[in-house]
C-alpha cells in the first residue's frame, strides 16, 4: 500500500496556499527568521555598530567598546535568568530586585559580621535560590500568573532590602577582595576587559549548551510552547518551571557578584531600572513574551543592542532622553517583528 | 443479522475472535458522575492486530469508556486485563507505562520543538559515557536516525526531514507526529480519539492509511471517531455504544453505515 495511490487531487486551493507559502522571497524571509530567531537583532547590531561607528570615531575605539561590554554585563546576566523564565510563557518583574537583594545580603555580612568573601557569596546564593524558590511556589502551587507574582514579590523584595540594608550604601573597599573581583581588568587585544563580563559571557555559553543539549532544555521550551502537550507527554511541568526559578535565583545571584565588581559598592538604590532592562533585552533578541521559542544568543544580542543605543546616541551627543526614546522604539519594533514572523503556516 | 452481543459481556461473535485471546480486555465497567451513569456495565475486547472502532452518540460514553482504559478516570466497578493480567491504572502515565498509547484529539505536540525532538519528548535519550552520564547531553544524533527510521516504518513517507519544526507541518503531519510517538516505543495498543476529526480529505486519507500500516506491524488500534465513511474504511470491528451500553459490536461486512447508525440511535435494536 502506497501513500500516493490514496491521495485525490490536490484542490486549487491547497496548491493556491502552498504556492502563498513557499515561493515568495518575503516568506522565505520570514520562515528563516522564524527557525532561526536570533538572526534579526543580529542584522539590527551590525546595523546599528556600522552606523554609529560612522557618526562618531571615538565609537569604535577600544575604549569605548571596553565601556559598553561593562555597561551591558549587569543586565546582561539578569536577561539571561529573564529568558529562561520567558521561555515557559512567564515573565519576571523581580529580577533587578532579587539581585540588589542578594547584592546587600553578600556585602552587609561579610562587613558587619566580618565573615569570609565565599561565605557571604554563598549567603547571597542562598537568598537568590530562596527568591527564586518563593516565586516558582506561587506559580506552580498557588497558580498565579507570572506576571502577579512577580509583581507582588518585586515590592516585597525592594522592602526586605531597604529594611535590611537600612538604606545605607557599602562601599566596595570596606568588603573582601574577592566580594568585588568580578571588577577587576585585563587586555585583550588593546580591549580591557573585566572579569564580570568575561563571566557573564561564559554563563551565555553554559546555559545556550544546557538548553541546546539536554532533555531539560528542550522540557523548557516544551513548558512555554503547551504546557498541556507537555503534561501529556509526560513532562512534570510543575518541576520544570519550578527548576527554572530556582536556575533564575541563582543566576541574579551571580548577577548581584558581578553587579557589585561593576559599581566597586553595593547600594539598595541600584538596579530598579534592570527589572524592565532585562526584559527589554529578551524581547528584543527574539525570544517570544508567549514561550516555546528563542535563545540566549539572541537575549544577548538584545542586551547589547540597548548598550549600543545608548552609547552610540550619546557619543553623539543626544540628550539622554532619546536614548530612552529610542529603546521604547526598538521594543514596539522588535515584538511587531516577532508577531510577524509567527504568522507562518497556521 | 444478529452477530451482536448484550450488555453481559459475552464474547462478541463477529468474525473468528472468540478463538483468540484479547490482547485489552474490559469487564462490566460501571462509572457514575453524581447521579449521571457515563457507563452502565460495558464490556469490550480488543484482540491483536485489530482495528476497533467505538461510535455513539454524544453522551453515550465513549469518551468515559476511553478515559477509563487509558488511566483517565478510574472505573466504579469492573475489571482491566492487558494481556489477560488485571491492571488498575490510576493516572494516564500508567496506562502508557503499561503499553498503552493515547493519542488525543487536541493533538499533544508541541509546535516549537522539531519533529524529532517531539517523538522522543519526555523520553530522551542520553549520549553514552561521560557526556551522557554527567553532562546529561541528549544524542540528538541517535535519536534524529532513530525517528526517521521509525517514520520510514510506518510508513510516513511525508516527513522526509525530522528536523523540522512541528508548526511548519500541516495537519495531517502533526497527526502522523502524535501517531508516529504513540506507535514508536513498543507500544502494546494505540488509542486514537477523533484522529481525523480536524482535517481535510486528502490528510484524513493519510491518517487512515497510517493505522493501516500500524495494524499491519501488529499494533491494535482502538479509534474513536464520529465519521462512519472513515470507520467503515479503517475497522476490523465496531463497538457501538448506546446510552452507556454497549448496544453492539460489529463489522463493516456483517452491517451497512445505516444499521450502525440505526443501532446506535436506538432505531433498530440488536
């Protein structure tokens, strides 16, 4: 029994809807983009470094291009928690919150009770993890929308914070060295670069091969695609995002290390911006707000875009402002593009 | 015509099945909601190599009658055997730890991840050595051939490329993706609920043919279906319910389209 013999003919209009799909260039465009979701800010970044570079001479010199890596690896590691969560159709508006959180914890002890820099660090592990563990809770057992969790847990987190820290800014020389060695420089090719970026780029690395390579990864895009597909496949889609809140609390953790190397302090003040910075680096990499596809490598490509942006608007000297104006554009742009490309073959 | 069997859970006498042992067999299965009988001590056998068919009217318990073979609800009373041994399944996941596959009607694959990826979802395989032990990397490779062969077996000649994402597939694709996961890992009987019920004439065909092949290979299939062409073509036997009963179990040669239709509204009595 052969499968041809038992087909009719192909109406006109099947062959009408294949023709649509298959042989216009602006599909072909779009199906591309749609398997590979990370190429359009790519083209946007390249885009945008050519342009700026013209503008301005002192945009390209390694200077600059030391600054905007620093600039971008605070939100840089914050997105990639970020992602992890958007991917199984979440959204986390605490990130910026949970970071300076652990960020107190990590410098108030270490100075107050004079414990050791690795003792402190894993104390603001523990508390990024217990972040983490209190959001996927409420998602997972109470089944709230991502979005009301995190928002209660965001207030919740800034007062634990400001009560805890009293207000009161650390400065970086009062801590262990190794509290503030994520800020520490070295050359590569005429570009200082810090351990805080350096590091940031290798958690890109881990966590792209962990969602690449392993059965977790591809449950977490399972998890964000249908949950209900997943359930039935035999996925535990409670376990799952579970796991990524707590995988999320320990990145901001990290993220809190990196942030006070960055800033050589750490201040209750900080980060309130990186809950919305972070998300915007996610959408404009091309990761989708409803789940199921993206990747890392486009989130940091998102994330730097933004440093782009704003330093190359600065250097040419716009008011600050525009380049605030100019982020909300790349937002509306970027997610109009990913609505279009999602419109392949229903 | 009187090949039909009571609601007593005689042997059905249709064809040679008497002589053969039912590979899923169900015994005066009773489930109430409330005050509400969904089945009222319904039998049914389904023997190896087969193609059952289960028609009814809406409300006549043929979904309630597939959710308690397939672990979704637990039966009041009555028995399941699987090849002869009882069984009690509790949650769906034991039914498919028994070997016993569904496929539902709202299509449980998922759109991002490729066609491969979907076959093997929630049951990975892992490289061998360290990389698979310590590092858990998946062997795409391994299970990319092993999907392709395993398409190639039944039959499948409509995906070429595993790679592709499932939501770039039509609809008979995605279908023949369900069926192709719910035949793949030694399956001992695949369930399918309203296969065709979604799709076009030409995808629905490819459909019927694929539970050919799976027939063929010796997997039983128990089909829920509304469409008595596509029953009629695909079934070996039809289980008819009626009103929580079974009212009768045919054959597309023993009973025309109109005496099912009429037994299973209740025209005509068996």
């Amino acid at each position: 029994m052969t499968q041809q013999t038992l087909e009719p003919p192909t109406s006109a209009l099947d062959l009408a809807e294949e023709f649509l799909d298959r042989t216009t260039p602006l599909s072909r465009v779009r199906n591309t983009l749609h398997r590979y979701p990370a190429v359009s800010p790519a083209i946007v970044l390249v885009l945008a470094v050519i342009v700026f570079g013209l503008l301005n001479d002192r945009f390209l010199n390694p200077a600059n291009l030391s600054l905007i890596t620093q600039q971008v690896a605070v939100v840089g590691t914050l997105a990639v928690a970020q992602t992890l969560i958007i991917l199984t159709a979440g959204i986390d508006l605490s990130v910026g919150a949970v970071m300076v959180l652990s960020s107190m914890v990590m410098a108030q002890t270490s100075v107050q009770l004079g414990i050791p820099g690795v003792l402190a660090l894993l104390l603001g592990l523990i508390v990024g993890l217990a972040a983490g563990a209190f959001n996927g809770f409420l998602v997972t057992r109470l089944k709230l929308p991502p979005f009301i969790v995190t928002l209660g847990t965001l207030s919740i987190f800034v007062a634990l914070t400001l009560l805890y820290s009293g207000g009161a800014t650390i400065r970086g020389a009062e801590m262990p060295e190794l509290l503030t060695s994520m800020g520490a420089t070295f050359n590569i090719g005429g570009v200082n670069f810090t351990v805080g970026v350096l590091t940031m780029l290798l958690l890109y690395v881990v966590v792209a091969l962990i969602l690449a390579k392993t059965a977790w990864g591809r449950h977490v895009y399972a998890v964000g695609d249908d949950p209900e597909a997943a359930r039935l496949a035999g996925i535990s889609v409670n376990r799952v995002l579970m796991s990524v809140y707590l995988a999320a609390g320990a990145i901001l953790a990290l993220g809190a290390w990196i942030q006070i190397g960055r800033t050589n302090a750490a201040s209750p003040n900080a980060g309130a911006e990186l809950n919305l910075d972070s998300i915007t680096a996610v959408v404009i990499g091309g990761t989708s707000l409803f789940g199921g596809r993206g990747t890392v490598w486009g989130t940091l490509l998102g994330a730097l875009i933004v440093g782009v942006f704003r330093n190359g608007l600065s250097l040419a000297g716009l008011d600050v402002l525009w380049q605030t104006f100019a982020v909300g554009v790349l937002i509306i742009v970027a997610v109009s593009v990913d609505q279009w490309i999602r419109k392949v073959r229903k | 015509m009187t090949t039909a069997t009571d609601a007593a859970g005689q042997a059905p006498a249709a064809g040679p099945a008497e002589t053969r042992t039912p590979i899923l067999r169900a015994r005066r299965l009773v489930k109430t909601f409330g005050r509400v009988v969904g089945l009222d001590g319904v039998s049914l056998e389904l023997y190896p190599g087969e193609v059952l068919a289960i028609i009814g009217d809406n409300g006549a318990g043929k979904s309630t009658l597939i959710k308690c073979l397939t672990g979704a609800e637990i039966p009041d009373e009555g028995e399941i055997f699987l090849d002869e041994k009882p069984v009690h399944f509790k949650r769906p996941q034991d039914a498919r730890a028994a070997g016993i596959e569904t496929v539902y009607q709202n299509l449980a694959v998922s759109p991002a991840l490729d066609v491969a990826a979907n076959l093997f979802l929630g049951r990975e395989e892992r490289k061998h050595g360290i990389l698979g032990s310590v590092f858990r990397v998946v062997d795409q490779k391994g299970m990319r051939e092993k999907a392709r062969n395993e398409l190639k077996a039944l039959g499948i000649s409509t995906l070429q490329d595993v790679t592709v994402p499932v939501e770039n597939l039509s609809g008979g694709q995605r279908q023949a993706v369900a069926v192709a996961r719910a035949a793949a890992f030694g399956s001992k009987v695949v369930v399918l609920d309203e296969p065709t019920a979604a799709l076009g004439v030409r995808e629905s065909n490819q459909v019927l043919e694929l539970i050919r092949n799976l027939r063929d290979r010796g997997i039983p299939v128990i089909l829920i279906s509304h469409n008595m062409p596509h029953v009629f073509d695909v079934a070996d036997r039809i289980h008819i319910q009626r009103l929580g009963k079974r009212a009768a179990t045919i054959t597309p040669e023993s009973h025309t389209m109109t005496d099912a239709v009429a037994i299973m509204t209740g025209a005509a009595r068996e």
